[in-house]
C-alpha cells in the first residue's frame, strides 16, 4: 500500500511541475531543465528570463487544512534548494556574482496558481 501512495504522490508532483511549466512559459520564461538532482537538494524548474536563470520550487496542495502550498516552502526547505542552485551554478560553470539568477516559487493550491518571484 505504501508504494501506491508513493507513485501517486511522483505522479501528483509531476502533473504539478507541468502546469507550472506551463504557466511560467506563458508568462514569458524560457525552460531549461526540470528535476535537477544532486546530494544537497532537488530544483524542480530550471527557466531563463530573458538573460536571468530562475530557479523554480513547486509546491502543490490539493487541500489548505493545514496550510497553503505556499506555507509548506519554508526555512530548511529553502536552505536545501539554495544548496541545490549553488550545485547547478557550478556545475555549469555559472559565476553567481557574475550571472544574473533568482529563485521563484509557484504555488498551487487545487486550481489556482500563484507566481512568487525573487522569494
């Protein structure tokens, strides 16, 4: 039972990421790459504004009861997915003094969708 939980909680993440890949590109972004893994975190949307990388967190809750999906990116979540751009940023050879990035969060909550930039 629990491996069924599991993939529907993959599937749910991806369905998602797609929406919110969507959204950004509709608003003008450009996409990169999306489930960029390494030791130190997950980035799930790697886009480009214009000549600035935007790293993106989606979160996604299907009910608020116990908070927005907004509420759920919080202090140690963002520390790993801080660690996770300064991966990318390197491995990529991306100066970040030199390199214009921010990091985004698109927050969807059922249907609605909210765009948190610079966050």
């Amino acid at each position: 039972m629990h491996w069924i939980k599991q993939r529907f909680s993959r599937l749910t993440g991806q369905i998602s990421e797609n929406k919110a890949r969507e959204f950004l590109e509709n608003n003008g972004l450009r996409f990169i790459q999306s489930n960029y893994h390494c030791r130190t975190g997950e980035i799930d949307l790697v886009m480009q504004d214009e000549q600035e990388w935007v790293f993106v967190e989606v979160k996604f809750r299907s009910r608020s009861d116990y908070g927005t999906a907004a509420d759920f990116f919080h202090a140690s979540k963002r520390k790993k997915f801080t660690h996770a751009v300064k991966h990318f940023m390197h491995f990529h050879r991306l100066n970040p003094a030199m390199v214009a990035h921010r990091i985004d969060l698109v927050a969807i909550d059922g249907d609605q969708i909210q765009w948190f930039k610079s966050i």
